[in-house]
C-alpha cells in the first residue's frame, strides 16, 4: 500500500515537470523589467512571442547553457547552434507598459501589460504544458488568467483556450481580491488610478455584478475567470457611461476588462449594464466572428433579464428595454441577414448583430418555457451547457452550440430558429410574440398586461429564482446597497 502511495506522489510530482516548459518570470519592485528564464520540455528549433511590438521591449536573450546571444528576426529568436532546451531574457516591462494607453489612468506602481508582448514561446506542433512561476519584489502582486497551480504563492499553467484577444496580465500594488470557490465569485484585480477610488465600493460592484449572473443558474459561470478593473484616470475616455469600455478576452483562460470612470459616484455604475453584459458572455463558449451575433444577442438578452431579477431594473423598463434594442436591430441594415452582417463586422451593422441575437434567446426561452409548463427555460439549458463544455478550450460555431443545446432537451428548439433566421434578411417580426406576452407597446412605451396567455411565462423571466442562495444573495446585495447609500 505505501509503495504505491510513493509511487502516485512520485507520479504526481515528477510527470508534469517533464512533460511541460517551466518559466521563471522575476519581477523587480520598481516595475522596470521582467527577467525570465525557460526551460524548455525538449529542445526547440526557435521562440516566438505573439505581439508584434514585442522585439521591441526584448532587452537581452540568451542561450542558457553556452551565454550565447540568440539571434531576434522580427518575433522570432533562434539559436545559434540550432536549438536550444533554455533560455534566459530581459523585457522592459516599463517601456511596453507606456506603449499601452489602458495604462495612462494608472498610478506609476500599476501596469497591464498581455502575456502576448513578454513571453516568448517555442514554436512546437505538439503544445506540451506551460507553467510560468512569477518571483515578484517587494510589495509586487501578479493578476493572470491562468489557472492557479497552488493555492498560495505565484505558480500559474496556461490553459487551452480559444484566442479572442490579447490576455491582460497585471503587476503592481493593486486591490486583489482571490477567487472564493465556495462564493463562487471570479478573481478581481482593482488597478490602482492616480486619483482617490473608493476601492470597497468598486469591488462591491463587481462581486455583486458576478451575483447578479448567477441568478441565471444559481452559480457564476466561471469562477475561475479573471476580472481586470482599470480605473481610466481623468481624461475619461470621452465617454459618459461609468464603464466607458468592457469586454471579455478568451486567452489562456477567460478575463473581463473593465475600464471604470472613478470619478463617478457608486449609484452610478449599478444603473450601467456593461459589466451584467461582459459577465453574461461567459455563459456561452467563444463564438467564431461569423457567428457573433449569437454570442451578443445573448449577452444583450440577459443584461436585461438578470438586472430585472436582481431588483436593479424595474420589470418593465427591462421589457422597455429590450423592445427599444428589437426597434434598433429592425432598423439596422435590413437589407443584411445576421449572419451576414457578422461576417462584415460590427462596424458595419452593430444593432443588427447585437439585437437579432437577443430576440433569438427571447424566442427560444419563450418556447421552452412554454411547451414545459414552466419547467424548463433557457437558464436550464446554458446551465447544461456550462456543465458539459464550459470554458471551452476551442472556438465553437453557431450550428455547434445550437445543436449542443438542442442535445439537452427533448424536441430542438435551437437549430430550427437558426435554420430559419440566421441567414435570412430582415429582422423577425416582434409584435405577435410580444402580443402573446402580453406586452403592449403604445407609443413607443411599453405596458405589460396580465390577461395575455402567456403573461405567466413572461413574469417567469424577470422571477428571480426561487432558490433559498439566489434570495440570499438579492437579500445580501439590497442591505449592502442600503448601507452604501447611507451619508
Ligand atoms: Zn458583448
């Protein structure tokens, strides 16, 4: 019995340091430079990082066994001997961080600089695993998508992921906040700004954000996630929301930026949907470009949902709403189909993509709830979906995720309305669906009535869940609004 204890530990020890590139990454305290060393699985013909300005921050490199100088064309580096199973090399992680204008707004002890511009990688078919180690100086903390390979300490592998951007990696003196598994609650990395930022009230905001999601299907969708906030500093970003700029990068794990206007009061950014919107996109898998306007259109369904049953919407202005963004997808290029307009980019036609996506989730919950008397909706079947193939290591198509979330229910509801709209000019037409909802729109307002015949199902969708966690958790998230609003 104890040998083979012995053995299981060995294993365990032992067969992931051979089979995977181990990186050292030493982060001086002044926040000047990254010294790295790799050393490789096996030997390799070359290195590469993927951003392209990232020769230019490459102070040194060398070959770690002879001291030779590798040789850099372009992104790439390459030995002089032929291969090379280590090296060692310098980047000037100050210079890369003023090349980045996410870092203006931060205070000069804070940089986001992507893993893509400081970590250079073999150029191998078969990817063993990759295990980066930070050593950083005094005071430094490290804030990565990766997953954490010991629960305390800097030690992180690299995921299989699809690449949907470029993931952020923050080093400094910031508010870190660890994933809590129990609460289900994502990492949060609070970059400190240049200015005062009430720091409690702003990591209020986003766990209680997180909250909010999880009242789709009692637990968020990814508490492995990472969030990044970056406060932008005075000069606002010319924008007039609280969150001029948030978005989901799927690389190497799953981050949300959130860039924050910290000069504005806390009440604020609980009435802006963006961070219920980013949060939502990790309900499904990384969708390719062509199908977009899926992966939108349900993120812009649930913003309003979920802030509807987290009690910061009132019912009827998250069905205002959603018949105002209906209004904006019929009138964005008509002459487009969905499909179409994604392929052409959101530039082309933004409320075409982000709308005809969002009436596609109305449809399909309505349908589900209806024909299951109640017992089964949308959150049901992203729910499966979570469990099944969530984060997904590649990026999925439409038709993929569609038949995937048909194989959880008994008659396809997916496909069908994916056959029959995807590809198909026009936007659908809203008023006998909202009819039967028992929405009235008179103008351009909208009333809800209770005689409709399935007035039920639409009350069901704005219902926060009846769960004993999810009323704990409203509860939980009104006292500390109240709390907050106190002088
Ligand atoms: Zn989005």
């Amino acid at each position: 019995m104890r040998t083979i204890i012995i053995y299981i530990i060995a294993a365990v020890f032992c067969a992931p340091a051979a089979a995977a590139h181990q990186y050292v990454v030493r982060i001086d305290a002044g926040l000047e430079t990254l010294r790295v060393s790799a050393r490789f699985a096996s030997p390799v013909d070359a290195v590469r990082a993927r951003h392209r300005t990232a020769g230019r921050f490459l102070l040194e490199a060398a070959d770690c066994e002879t001291g030779l100088p590798l040789e850099r064309r372009g992104r790439t580096l390459t030995s002089p001997q032929g291969t090379t199973s280590c090296i060692d090399y310098v980047v000037d992680l100050r210079s890369a961080a003023a090349a980045e204008r996410r870092n203006e707004g931060l205070a000069p002890d804070n940089v986001v600089v992507s893993p893509a511009v400081w970590l250079w990688q073999p150029k191998t078919a078969a990817q063993p695993r990759v295990i980066v180690r930070f050593l950083p100086g005094d005071g430094i903390d490290v804030s990565v998508p990766w997953k954490a390979v010991e629960a305390a300490g800097h030690t992180y592998e690299i995921p299989p992921s699809p690449r949907s951007a470029r993931a952020p990696a923050a080093f400094g003196r910031f508010i870190h906040v660890r994933a809590e598994p129990s609460a289900g609650t994502p990492r949060i990395a609070l970059l400190r700004s240049r200015g005062d930022v009430d720091d409690d009230a702003i990591i209020g905001w986003v766990r209680d954000t997180a909250g909010y999601v999880s009242l789709a299907y009692g637990r968020f969708p990814n508490p492995g996630a990472q969030v990044v906030v970056m406060p932008v500093g005075r000069n606002g970003w010319k924008s007039d929301s609280p969150v001029p700029f948030g978005r989901v990068v799927r690389d190497g794990g799953e981050s949300i930026e959130l860039f924050v206007d910290e000069r504005r009061p806390i009440e604020d950014f609980y009435d802006d949907w963006t961070a219920t919107h980013e949060f939502s996109h990790l309900m499904l898998p990384f969708l390719r470009s062509s199908h977009r306007w899926i992966s939108e259109g349900f993120a812009q369904y649930y913003q309003n949902v979920l802030l509807a049953r987290a009690g910061r919407y009132e019912v009827q202005r998250a069905w205002q709403k959603l018949y105002e963004g209906f209004e904006r997808g019929r009138k964005s290029r008509p002459e487009l189909s969905p499909n179409e307009a994604s392929r052409r980019g959101v530039g082309a036609a933004t409320m075409k993509i982000y709308w005809s996506g969002a009436l596609l989730a109305l449809m399909a919950d309505v349908e589900l709830r209806q024909r299951s008397a109640g017992r089964e909706s949308l959150d049901d079947v992203l729910d499966r979906l979570q469990r099944c193939c969530l984060p997904a290591a590649e990026p999925w198509t439409g038709p993929q995720l569609f038949e995937k979330l048909d194989s959880f229910v008994e008659e396809p509801v997916f496909m069908p309305l994916y056959r029959q709209y995807a590809d198909k000019e026009g936007f659908p037409d809203v008023a006998p669906l909202f009819r039967r909802l028992g929405i009235d729109i008179e103008d351009g307002r909208v009333a809800l009535r209770d005689d409709a015949e399935l007035a039920p199902v639409r009350d069901a969708i704005t219902r926060s869940p009846a769960g004993a966690g999810a009323r704990a958790f409203i509860d939980r998230s009104k006292a500390q609004q109240a709390k907050r609003s106190e002088p």
